[in-house]
C-alpha cells in the first residue's frame, strides 16, 4: 500500500509516539574513568551526569544523552584544579549485562599563574596584619590556576578584615583570569576595606552583680578597635566565672553611630549554690569520698565561699575557702582560707589546724602565689613517748609554668613549679625549704609519647626535728616512685620507722603506646628517695601499665617491682588524672 505525503507524516509520528509511550528499560551501566587519580578523578566522578542518576530506571535514550553530555561535564570538573585542554576520548558500549561508559581522559598541561596582584584600599591598606596575610596569598607567580586555593586566599584575607573591624569589607575587583590557549592566568583582586570600626558602649544585661564590678571583665574600653577576638574573650571570660547559666555577647554593627558598635552582653544568672559528691579509689588513699559546698556569689561584689570535706584512708580533710577578686578579676584572686586536716600513713599521724591568706596571680602560661599560714600541728611517730606540737607561721611563695596541646590528654606538654617556704615557731629554730617539679610530655611517632618527671627539694633545718612532720619530705606512691607504698620512702630514725627527710630527689621515665581505640600500655622506670643528708640512697623500680582515655582522665593501672628488692614482690598502683 502506498501512503501519500501527508499520510506518510502523520504515520511516522504516530509510530514515534508509540516507541515514546512505551515502557523504558533499565539499563546496567559500568563507568570507567582512566587516566585520573585523588582529588581529579573523585571530583569528575562527583560531576559526571551519568553517575548521578539511578541506572536501573534509566532508559537507553537517556543514557545516551548523558553520555554525550560527559565531555562537557569532565571539562567542567576539571576546571578548579586548572586544567583546562583536557583530551577526552569517550566510549559507550552495549554489553551483554548492559552498557559500558569508558571515558580515557589527559588533563593536558595545568594552567599557570602569570600574575598576582592583590592589594589593599580603603583605612586598612596600611594594616600590618592585612598586609602580612595579602603578602602570603596561597598562589603565586608559576604555581598552577587551583581555584580552590584562590578561593581559600580569598576567604582568609576577608575574614581577617572582619576579624580587625573592617566590617564594610569587600572584594572589587576579584578575578582569575584565564587564557586557555596561552596557558596562563592572571589574579586581579583589591580588598577595599572601608573604614575601621570601634567598639561602642557595652550594655551588661544582669542584676546580680554591681555593674562597676563586672565591668571589670571587659577585655576592651569604648573607642578601641573592633576586634572578634576581644569579644570571644569576653564571651569565655564571663563564661568561666561561674556567675552565669548563659552568657551571649551580641555586636550591633547595624546600630553603630560614627564607627562605634554597640555591644550588647545577655547574661543569665547562675543558681547560687552548688553541691558537689565524688567517691573514688587510689591506691595511694585507699577508698576515698567528697562533699562540697559552693556558694557562686557571696554578694554583689562577687566574692565566693567555697567548702569541701574529704574522707580518705590515709587522709581526712574539712577546708574552706573566701575568695575575693582583684585587679583583674577573670585571673587574680585574694584568698582567705582555713581547715582541719588528719593524716595517717602506716607508723605516723599527723593532725594540722590552720588558717591563712593567698593572693593568686595568672598570666597564662604562668601562675604565681604569695601566701602565709598559721599552722598548728600535732604529729607522733608510732614507738615515741610523746606527741610532738608545733606552732608555724609559714610564708611561702610558687610560680607554675603550664602549656599543654590537650588538658587531659596531652601529646606534647610541660609542666615547671617552684615553691619556697619558710617556717618561724617559738617552738623550733626557723627553717627554709625549696621544691623544684618539673613534668613533660613528648610525642612519639603518631600514637605513642614519652612522659618524663622529676622532683627535687631541699630543706635548710638545723636537725629534722625542727621541722613539722607534714614539711618533710618522703617518697614512693603512684605519682612517685612506683613499687613502693605511698610514703614509704624517707630517713628512719633509730627505732627503724621512717619519720622523712631534709632532701628529695625522684625522677621518673616513661613509654605510653596507643594501641586499640582508647586503650594503651606503658613500660617505665621511676627512681628516687628521701634522705636526711647528703648521701642519697636512691631506690629505683620498674614496671608496667595499662591505659585507658576515659571521659574524666586517664586511667592507669601499674604494677611495678622495686629492682633493688628482688625478694620484693609486685605492687599494684591504681591512679586517675592527667600527667600535667
């Protein structure tokens, strides 16, 4: 049969209507992409149209739309790491389980920079900390055209514009221009700061405290150049008084008058009281528990009490503290203090009443003390006829120098305290006494550090017994030398009981590997001792441990064998804390 001409047209689109019309098939698709590799090829996988879409409900005209499309899109992921000439050679083949997309693909040569110039307009062209991050723009002259480190140059140099105040900053112009066929691009970009903004009037939302107190915490005054790094400061310096449940510090740039922002801090008042309840185990203490007592806010000064008692094996406790803020009220403190405590250790007692007064000083990574205390103490060695009573008045002094990269788990850390005391009684003769500690932390390879400490101290007394029995030093213990019983080391005297030393040297060397999620071991060697003379009768020991990070600290179980007893046996120490 012979159709004529329009009958012919109109059965060649009923025909594609039908073929249209009728239900696709799913196609099982295999993608191969040849010649790239890390970032290049994630980034061209991430970008292929074809990846994209489920194979299963994709029909074979689709697919065959992707594919052509494929060039188009690998030229296009290809571009931010600064290839721009790819050579693209394309296949897609009927398999019998499906289809095959094979895409072999050279990236030719990188585009190149050719030029860089990044400037600075406005108030802040001059600014040092704007010049010196402008001057280290990722890209240089010869690097390749990444477009993602031209953007990471971008970012930072904005956002350390907004970081020193210059909250008008914008980019005009901002280009990378690209010359494909030379192979060369060109970076354009101005940083047209504005003008500087200041800090404006801060409004301290709160009723608890005087206003002229808690503008004591303001790390800036009215006038001074905005900077986010000030306001974080205060944000965490409000924070960590305790004062507050809530603490927002919110800039109105939209309101500033004259380049001044007004500075809005929304504060919520913490609950005055604050209990606290701990039980633990040291082998050091034996079975230990504690109750505190907080008051936050004494008055509207900002004074504090704080109270505690402690119940331990070898150590009883009730002492209390009033602290006053001064000067800088986020870091220095006058501290009014007082207490009872009782120490039993084996063959010795002790029983200490005293009160005193300690200024605290911070400037971190230093602290610096200044105290005197009045102590009153009783002690007895078990065998001696009487109690011994000393009446002391003890000024002393410390300085401590911390840095840690981890408060509680730190891979490279130190710690240096030095202390010195004095001690006048009508008692005794008048004695002096110097304490040298020092802690580090190291890291070795990627899971492993080293852990080394030492301690050293020195007493200038006319004899031993001029000095109350909580003064002297004695070692052995978990933070000591391990192997040993807590204060088991020391002179004795003639009745063979330790009663403790004028000098103290411990040191102490450690290996910690990581080895399983938040679980390690450890092997070390501790040595040391107290004496009463200057012939050191040093003991050493040497064990190992077990590891473990948990959510407070870590937790570290040794068992160490003193190497100059070898008919001693092991001894177990169980401790929680970090090393710093």
């Amino acid at each position: 049969m012979v159709f004529s001409r329009p009958w012919r047209a109109l059965a060649t689109g009923l025909a594609f209507l039908l073929v249209s019309m009728s239900p696709a098939r799913a196609v099982e698709l295999v993608v191969e992409v040849d010649g790239l590799s890390g970032d290049l090829e994630k980034n061209v996988r991430a970008t292929l149209g074809i990846l994209q879409e489920n194979a299963e409900r994709m029909s074979e005209s689709r697919l065959r739309r992707l594919h052509l499309q494929a060039e188009a899109d690998i030229e296009q992921a290809l571009r931010p790491f600064g290839y721009y000439t790819p050579r693209i050679d394309s296949a897609l083949t009927p398999r019998q389980a499906g289809w095959l997309a094979r895409y072999r693909i050279d990236p030719g040569e990188p585009v190149r920079i050719a030029d860089v110039a990044v400037r600075l307009a406005g108030a802040g062209q001059n600014d040092p900390a704007l010049r010196k991050v402008a001057e280290s723009f990722p890209l240089k002259s010869g690097d390749v055209a990444d477009h993602r480190r031209y953007e990471e140059g971008k970012t930072r140099l904005r956002r350390r514009a907004l970081s020193n105040g210059y909250l008008d900053a914008d980019f005009d112009p901002a280009e990378l221009r690209i010359d494909p066929a030379a192979g060369q691009a060109e970076i354009l970009l101005t940083l047209n700061t504005g003008q500087r903004y200041r800090f404006g009037p801060v409004s301290l939302e709160q009723d608890i405290l005087r206003p002229q107190f808690l503008t004591r915490f303001i790390p800036f005054a009215p006038g001074d150049d905005y900077e986010i790094r000030k306001l974080l400061d205060l944000q965490y310096v409000l924070d960590d008084t305790e004062y507050f449940s809530r603490v927002e510090v919110i800039p109105h740039p939209e309101q500033a008058v004259d380049g001044a922002v007004p500075i809005e801090v929304a504060l919520d008042p913490n609950k005055r009281h604050k209990y606290t309840f701990g039980i633990g185990y040291g082998t050091d203490t034996g079975p230990r528990g504690t109750l505190g007592w907080d008051n936050r806010r004494v008055n509207s000064l900002g004074h504090r009490w704080r109270s505690q008692l402690k119940l331990a094996q070898v150590d009883a406790s009730a002492q209390f503290s009033y602290l006053i803020p001064i000067d800088n009220p986020a870091t220095d403190s006058l501290d009014l203090n007082g207490g009872l405590r009782e120490t039993n250790v084996e063959d010795r007692t002790s029983r200490i009443t005293s009160i005193g007064v300690a200024r605290t000083d911070r400037d971190a990574p230093w602290m610096r003390i200044l105290r005197i205390n009045l102590e009153h103490e009783r002690f007895q060695l078990d065998g001696s006829d009487e109690e011994e009573t000393i009446l002391s008045l003890l000024p002393g002094a410390n300085w401590t120098y911390t840095r840690a990269d981890d408060p509680l788990y730190p891979r490279d850390g130190l710690r240096w305290s030095v202390d010195f005391l004095a001690g006048v009684s009508p008692d005794a003769t008048p004695y002096g006494q110097a304490l040298m500690e020092t802690r580090w932390v190291h890291p070795a390879g990627s899971r492993g550090r080293w852990i080394l400490r030492q301690q050293s101290g020195a007493t200038v007394a006319d004899t031993l017994s001029d000095v109350p029995l909580s003064k002297r030093f004695f070692a052995g213990g978990d933070n000591s030398v391990r192997g040993y019983d807590y204060q088991e080391l020391g002179s004795r005297n003639e009745a063979g009981l330790v009663q403790g030393g004028r000098y103290l040297v411990t040191a102490s060397a450690e290996f910690e590997q990581l080895l399983w999620r938040q679980w390690g071991a450890a092997v070390f060697v501790d040595a040391g001792n107290a004496f009463d003379d200057t012939e050191m009768d040093l003991k050493t020991a040497a064990g190992l441990g077990l590891r473990w990070r948990s959510p407070v600290g870590p937790l570290k179980l040794d068992v160490a064998q003193p190497l100059d007893e070898p008919d001693a046996g092991w001894r177990l120490h169980l401790s929680l804390g970090s090393e710093l």
